[in-house]
C-alpha cells in the first residue's frame, strides 16, 4: 500500500492510497463473501457461495466496490496515523484509478490562519459631542409620553397640532360607495393622507367637506419613435380623481406637563429638572461613547481580516450556509412563510440561494477565525469567576426597583436564571467579545479602555436575545 498526502489551500488533506494487487485480491475475496450473505445464491447457504458464481450475479463493479470499502477504513487511518492529520469531519472518498487501485480521500482540517500585523491598524477614537439639542428631543420625548389630549376649552375650528378624528367616505359617480373609513392623526405630522389633512385646518366638529385627490399616474410604458400611445381604461381611470366626503368628528389639543422639577420626578428617580437634564447628558454621552466604539471595532475587525490568510474547508462553509439558512427559516416562520415559499416568491432554488449565502457565509467564518486568532495572541479570556461576577451584574441590573420585601427572592431566582448553563455561555461569550473589543481598540489608539458597566454594555452582541431569555425563564417559573 503506497500512501501520499498533500495540503491544498483550503484546508484539506488531498491522500491518495495506491493499493497493492494481492491487497486487492484478498479484499475481493473478502467482498465475495459478504455479498453472498446479502444476495440469494440457489443452491448455497449465505456465505457458502464461491466467489466466481457471486460476481456472475453482482457483477465486477459491485465486487471492487466493496472490496474498497473494505479496505479502505484500514487505509484511511494508516494515512492520518503517517501524515498526523487531524480530521474535522468524514472525507470524501473516491476511486481516481482501477489500475492500480488508487483511492482518493478529501479530508478537511482545522482552518489555517495566518494573522496579519493587526497592530499597525492605527486609528483615533472620535467621539462626538452632545449637542443641546440632542438633550431637548429627549426631553421632548419624555414630555410627550406624559402629555394627555383633552378636548379644547372652548369651541373652536381644528388647527395644526390638533389630534383630529375624522370619518371618510368614497363618493363615486356622485353617490356614496361603501362604509366610512375612521381615521385619527395629529394634524402637521403627515399621519393623514396629505391632501385632505391641508383640508381640515379651520373645520369645525360635525362639519363635512367634499374633497378631491389626484390619483397617481401610472408609469407610461416607452412606445417606438412616432406611435401613439393607446389609452386603456386603466389610464382613463387615472384621469378622475377620488373623491371623499370627509366629517370631522373630534378636535384634541396636547396637554403638556411643565418642565419644573415635579416633571422630572415622574420621569426618572431623580428630584430636580436640572438633575434630569445632567442625568440625559451622562446617558448620551455614554451611548455616543459606545457607539463610536462599537463603529471603531467594526473598522479594525474588518482591516485585521483583510491583513490576514484565511483558508477554510468547504464543510465548514456549507454548514455556515446551513446555519445562515436557519436563521432565515426562523424569522421568515414567525411571519407564516415558508423557506420555500419564500424561495418561491423570490424565483430562486436552494442552489442559487445557497451560492447567494456563501460569501456572508466566508466572511463570517474568516472574522470569526481572526478574531479567535487574536484573542489568543493577546491572552483575551474569560474566567469563572468573572462570570460569576457578571451573573451577580445582570442580578442586581434585573432587580432594580423590585419591592422591598420581594427582592431578595427575585434576586435568588434571577442568579439561577442566569447560572443556567446555556445562559451562563452567553454571558461569558459577551464579556469575552467585551473584552477583545476593548483590547483592539487599546491597541489601534493606545488608550486603555475603562470596562463598561451592565449598563453601558447593553448594546453588547447578544444582550437582545439575552432579555429575551431572561423574560421567558422567569415566566416559566
């Protein structure tokens, strides 16, 4: 049995086993044998059979066909056993000559990666102001989830900034068509269809108005150089504009609370309007600071790929596409679509939708795979006891503002929440990610990164889902 082994650029060992011919000719005798255990051979028990008389019935194929896969097991292992090749997956087998035997065997191994000069990435971490303006949309924000609408005082006609309710009715050929159509919208903010909302400033309540709107005119198909165009029904139906009679049925005015230190109380644990407006500045500012970070690390995770070799094996790749394609399924599920109805819509078949994934696919395998390369050369890791300490992080982030006399129970049952296993993996997985993010950032700028509190890590890979998770354990218990 001759054996080579070579490396290709993806990752996989291409071996080639060159059989020997009395190898082969005992393992065809072997492969008689057991095909005759399988096949009705008249007049010879199972496995009695002599070879000739098996391979008349079989045929010579189906004979070199198991003798191969006889041999083969034996061979596979001598070759990785030679080469010391750590396999990732089953190999592809298949025969590349009959004379001599000679089988071919594709065998993926880990990826190869070969990092780049990751720290000659030099960047500046910008950081933009808060702007006062910022702050008063905020505080903007805040007051209108506070603000009521109350009917106004008096009688009056509707103005902008009216939360109006009005009554349509499609008039065709003169005569009403149908039910009325009940609409509310704020009048100003474009919530009604824009040609009757410039109808309803200075209505009064109970008033009607018969209003037109100009359809929109279908795109006219190009003709060739001196024809005329034909007019269809359609076209001439696109000529008449639609026609609503429109009641104004209530007129709301924005009762807005004052922006005195009794609002800010309602809004936030704090006393005084001053100490609101201090306590959105430190918000913004932290989220600004997370944001221009989160922006930094994108760029230098995608610069530290493009400086590296990446070599990965098909399977790895398919089972990302596969993964990909799950994911794909599971949102498109919550929506009652199929993946092939949706692949049915769209006009593509699993082949192209696949090739479409694929290069998503390598480029999350390759970030992936320098990012785990980098980790290790710079010593990120997470202990035990930091996860503990970050369990004990999200207990005291999820009991706040629990009763007094309830939190030490919520507390007990957040920590067993968060100490289940796959919970548990998902707060390590971000502190790591954390962690490396703050260490490629050191490096690009050559400032040390404060670690963020739970608060300010919010944003975090996975924080989302780990919400999610967290809500739905706690309503199972």
């Amino acid at each position: 049995m001759k054996i080579t082994a070579e490396k290709d650029e993806q990752s996989q060992y291409i071996v080639r086993i060159e059989i020997e011919p009395s190898e082969l000719e005992d393992a065809k005798g072997r492969a008689a044998k057991n095909l005759s255990n399988r096949v009705r051979v008249p007049g010879f028990r199972p496995g009695k059979a002599p070879r000739a008389l098996v391979e008349r019935i079989v045929g010579p194929e189906a004979i070199a066909e198991e003798a191969t896969r006889i041999l083969f097991p034996k061979a596979y292992k001598e070759a990785i056993d030679t080469n010391q090749i750590k396999a990732i997956g089953d190999p592809e087998m298949e025969i590349e000559s009959n004379d001599p035997l000679t089988i071919k065997a594709t065998i993926p191994v880990e990826p190869t990666v070969i990092l780049g000069d990751y720290k000659s990435i030099q960047k500046e971490l910008v950081i933009p102001e808060v702007t006062e303006q910022e702050i008063e949309e905020v505080i903007n924000n805040l007051r209108d989830q506070q603000s009521t609408w109350e009917e106004p005082e008096t009688e009056r006609p509707a103005q902008d900034g009216d939360r109006v309710e009005i009554d349509m009715l499609t008039i065709k050929d003169g005569e009403p068509s149908g039910e009325p159509v009940n609409r509310t919208g704020v009048l100003g903010k474009g919530e009604l269809l824009s040609q009757i909302e410039a109808q309803i400033p200075g209505m009064a309540i109970g008033e009607e108005k018969t209003i037109e709107i100009e359809r929109q005119k279908p795109a006219v198909a190009p003709t060739e150089e001196g024809a005329e165009a034909e007019e269809t029904p359609e076209d001439a139906e696109a000529e008449t504009p639609l026609v609503f009679k429109v009641t104004l049925k209530s007129i709301k005015v924005k009762n807005e609370p004052a922006l005195d230190d009794a609002f800010a109380a309602s809004v936030s644990d704090v006393q005084t309007f001053d100490e609101l407006k201090e306590r959105i500045l430190s918000n913004q500012k932290s989220q600004k600071e997370s944001d221009a970070k989160r922006k930094l690390v994108d760029t230098l995770i995608e610069e530290a790929v493009a400086l590296s070799v990446v070599q990965v094996p098909p399977i790895l790749v398919h089972s990302q596409i596969g993964m990909l394609e799950e994911d794909l399924a599971n949102r498109l599920k919550q929506q009652k679509l199929s993946l092939d109805q949706y692949l049915a819509i769209m006009g593509k078949s699993h082949e192209d939708f696949h090739e479409e994934l694929r290069p998503q696919a390598i480029t999350r395998l390759n970030t992936a795979l320098v990012l785990r390369e980098i980790a290790t050369a710079e010593g990120v890791a997470v202990s035990g006891e930091e996860t503990d300490r970050e369990v004990e992080n999200m207990v005291n982030e999820y009991s706040v503002g629990a009763p007094e006399e309830q939190k030490e129970e919520q507390r007990k049952r957040l920590r067993d929440i968060f100490n289940q296993k796959e919970m548990r993996e998902n707060l390590s997985e971000n502190l790591f990610s954390r962690k490396l993010a703050d260490r490629l950032i050191e490096i690009s700028t050559g400032i040390q990164v404060v670690a963020e509190s739970v608060s300010d890590a919010q944003a975090a890979v996975g924080t989302e889902e780990l919400k999610s998770e967290v809500i739905e354990a706690e309503t199972e218990s």
